[in-house]
C-alpha cells in the first residue's frame, strides 16, 4: 500500500525507525540522520564542487573565495543572523562552518 503521502511521510518514517533518510537501506550514524556510506558520497560530492570552484550546497558557480553561491550564502548568512540575535552575539562576528548534515 503506497497512498500519495507514502514519499513525503518517508524520509521522516525512516528517521523514525533509524535508518538512513538517503537511501533508507543502512541504519543511520548515531545522532544523525544519514548512514555512513551516503555521509562519504555527500562528503565526496562537496570535495568535488569545491575543487571545482562550485557552491557545496547546490553545485552552481560559487563565489570568489567562497564554498558557496551567492544564494546559498545569503540563505546561510539569514540562518545564522537569526541564530546570532537569539543568542545575543555580534552578527558580525564570522561563523567558522556550516552545519554540515544540514540538508533536509
Ligand atoms: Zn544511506
Ligand atoms: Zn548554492
């Protein structure tokens, strides 16, 4: 029985159960929400784009200097500018890295 809402409830079943929300097979990493061999495949994807010059999150061309599109560092900038305030730090104040398994 796979109803309409089989593909949009999966990622959050898997979760549920512990498995891997890529590639629902393995179980996931503890603490995480992928399995090893998808966190090695991402990891090898985002090697790639950054030598390549490309944004890590999205593949498109990056910024000069940067691992990220403009898009991205934007999206990125507001999730942080928000974090900052709710924590009463300097918005100016450059955060080190990403969230790195933050791709839902
Ligand atoms: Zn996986
Ligand atoms: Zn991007």
């Amino acid at each position: 029985m796979r109803g309409p809402a089989y593909h949009s409830s999966r990622r959050a079943e898997f979760k549920r159960q512990g498995l891997c929300v890529r590639c629902g097979k393995s179980s996931c990493r503890q603490g995480k929400t992928d399995c090893k061999d998808c966190h090695q495949r991402e990891r090898r994807l985002v090697e790639g784009r950054e030598a390549n010059g490309l944004c890590v999150r999205c593949g498109k061309d990056a910024q000069p200097g940067r691992r990220k599109c403009a898009a991205c560092l934007e999206y990125y900038r507001q999730r942080y500018h928000s974090a900052c305030e709710r924590n009463g730090k300097s918005s100016s104040r450059r955060v080190p890295r990403g969230p790195q398994e933050s791709v839902r």
